[in-house]
C-alpha cells in the first residue's frame, strides 16, 4: 500500500481474497468516502467480524443513518458532559484494579513486582470501561464481567476465521469458536430486559443521578428516538459499541508505555509537564501539549489498521470528477498506515518525535528547534492523520 500511494493523491486498488479495496488520499475524496450513502461502514466491518454471527444477526445491508445519530449524541455530547460525574468511579476502579493485579504479580529479590504489561492494562481498561458502559448494577456481575471479557475475544477470533471457510460450515464452526455464542447471549439475555424496561420508563427524573444512572447504556437510551430503535437494535448497538470500545484503548497505553521505555529521554520532560498540575481534571489533560504530542507520534508510528475509513459499495459508485469507480461489493479505504509514514507529510517518518507534534509559545523557554513546528492535537481529524477516521463518522 505505501508503494502505491500517489504524490497527486490518485486513487489505486488492491485485490484482497474477497473483493478490491480501492484506497483514496486526496482531501476531496476522503470527504465523499465517508459521506457517501452508497458505500457503508457497517457493510465493511460486518464482513470482517462477521455481524451476521456476532451482533445478533444484524442488517449489515441496512443502510440507516440511526446508529451514527446515537453514537454522535452519546460519545460525542453527553459522554463528555458527564466525565466530571464518572471521574471519582474510575479513580476508584483504576487504583482497586492495579492494586489487585500488583498483589498477584511476581515479587522479585530486588523488592519489585513483576506483571505482565499488555494483560494488566487490558484488565484497567475493561474494568473502567465497563463502568462507564454498565455502571455497578452489571459491572459487578462475575458472568456479565467474563462475558464482556470474552465477547471481542470470540468476535474477532470469529472473524478472521469465518472469512476462509465456505459459507455452509460458518453456523458450525463460529458454534465451536465461542462455545455456543456463550459470551454475546450472556450480555443480550442480561441487558435486553433491562433496555426494554428503561425504554418504556424513560423518565428518570425522580431517580437519584449516580454511577447507576450515569452510564452509556442509559445514554443510549435516552438517545433513542424513532421507529428503528428497538430494545433489540439498541442492545446490538450496545455490543457493537462496547466490541469497537475494547481494543483501542488499552492498545494505545501499552504502545506509549513501549515507545517511554525505548525513548526514556521524554521521561522527564513528561513528568515535569504533569507533575506542575495540581490536580488532573479532564480540562488539565486536555492542555498537556508534550504529552499530546508524544501520544499522537506513538499512534502515528503505531497504526491499528493499515487502512481506515472502510465503506463497502451497497450500490456502484463513481467519485464526483469521474473516479475512481466502486462496484457493488468491493471496499473504498484510506491507506492510513502508508499516509502516517509517508515523508511527505511528515519529514523523516521512520524516526520516532515524540514532540514533533508541539509548538512552543515564542515567550516560553523552548528550544529553537520546538518553535515553529506544526500544532496538531492527539484528536485531530484531517487527510494526514485518519487515526480517528473522516467526516462526520469520525471520533
């Protein structure tokens, strides 16, 4: 893919097993790609981790606008309206979970303890996530914790393996891979009655605002407007935004603990920029510009996916100046990966920055180097950095 990624911006294909992505760079063609109705995100993905299976056999040739609404009000609105209310509740999951896992660790001579990086930070992150989502009443639930545990497990192992089978032996063998669907009928069977019961109780105003009231899932739905949304199609929603949530998040913090330990110069910088705040609100980690900076060049360096903004054609579709042209079936995408390391946009892209990202204030006592340097946030959305995606679906 970064041997075909053109300096004009022209589009160029890749034949996959299935079908051809046909992958686009330019500003003007990233903006039809994510706003086009013909090409759908859900398509894509459902062919990946197989939604038939995974998500309750959901529509994935639905075409509906319902799921981008929600999402966009939950996350993008509500969700950070109400950090403040979570903040104390994480806290509290984040130091009860790492104590946890420090008292199961290996104590070594030297009196440190030793444990496994990515699985303890995989276990903070769905602890906390699953407060956010679930609040206490299911959180707390060992079955409901195992099952969300399992849920991303079993769909991405899924996935991948569904895609190489012919499709008469997929019901059998995704049976096999996730012991009869244990994980995903656990969450549905637990959450469908209680979404169908907040559904027709909607009105929460006489109920005391806690941890309990305060979590995605009521967000949801309350969000919920409309004749598509069913309990059902709001509790396939909920899957599909807990399966997107289980990933990115503990992966990014294990890849910026692992670029520290390679680049342990930025160690002080770092903590001196963290350590002058007296208290880490989410407005202060908000305004942290080296820490911003080094997070945004270890994810640059360290793409998820080396492509993104994945649209399947559900109809043929043309780019507005006559290409390139999409059948039915075949995927149009952005070549994240090579953009992100392409030295076009960004000089000398093999080697790690980590504050390649920050622009020093003219009155500050920054070196000359640091002044004049691009200024672009960790959650920036543009052309060069699709981390986040493109459009109105982005992040």
């Amino acid at each position: 893919m970064s041997r075909g990624l053109k300096r004009d911006g022209a589009a160029y294909a890749v034949r996959t097993q299935a079908n051809y992505y046909v992958l686009v760079s330019s500003k003007k063609h990233m903006t039809e790609l994510g706003e086009a109705p013909e090409l759908s995100l859900r398509a894509a993905f459902g062919d990946i981790f197989a939604f038939k299976y995974t998500l309750n056999s959901m529509d994935t040739g639905d075409t509906t606008t319902a799921d981008r609404g929600i999402m966009a009000r939950v996350l993008q609105v509500t969700a950070v309206q109400n950090l403040p209310m979570l903040q104390d509740g994480l806290q509290c999951s984040l130091v009860h979970t790492l104590s946890d896992c420090l008292r199961r660790g290996k104590t070594l001579q030297d009196g440190w303890t030793s444990i496994a990086l990515s699985s303890t930070i995989r276990t903070i992150v769905i602890n906390m996530n699953s407060l956010s989502f679930f609040g206490n009443i299911f959180s707390s639930d060992p079955k409901f914790g195992d099952a969300l545990v399992r849920y991303p497990v079993d769909t991405i192992i899924a996935g991948e393996v569904l895609q190489f089978i012919p499709a008469w032996m997929a019901p059998f063998v995704y049976g096999l891979i996730t012991r009869r669907n244990h994980a995903m009928k656990t969450l549905t069977g637990q959450l469908l009655p209680w979404v169908s019961y907040r559904m027709k109780n909607s009105s929460t105003k006489n109920e005391v605002v806690d941890v309990k009231t305060v979590t995605i899932i009521q967000w949801m739905v309350d969000a919920a407007r409309g004749k598509y949304w069913t309990p059902m199609n709001l509790v396939r929603s909920i899957n599909g935004l807990w399966f997107a949530s289980s990933h990115q998040v503990w992966m990014t913090i294990v890849n910026n603990l692992h670029e520290l330990c390679k680049h342990p110069e930025y160690l002080p910088l770092l903590r001196k920029e963290i350590g002058e705040q007296s208290i880490l609100t989410p407005e202060v980690i908000e305004n942290l510009p080296l820490l911003d900076s080094f997070m945004k060049e270890t994810s640059r360096m360290n793409a998820f996916d080396s492509v993104a903004v994945r649209r399947k054609a559900l109809k043929p579709f043309t780019f507005s100046d006559g290409g390139p042209h999409v059948p039915v079936g075949n995927v149009a995408c952005v070549p994240q990966a090579a953009i992100l390391l392409d030295e076009m946009n960004y000089p000398s892209p093999m080697e790690f920055d980590g504050f390649r990202f920050f622009t020093a204030k003219p009155d500050s006592a920054a070196t000359v180097a640091m002044l004049g340097k691009e200024r672009s946030k960790f959650t920036d959305v543009s052309e060069r950095y699709p981390v986040w995606g493109y459009g109105s679906w982005a992040w």
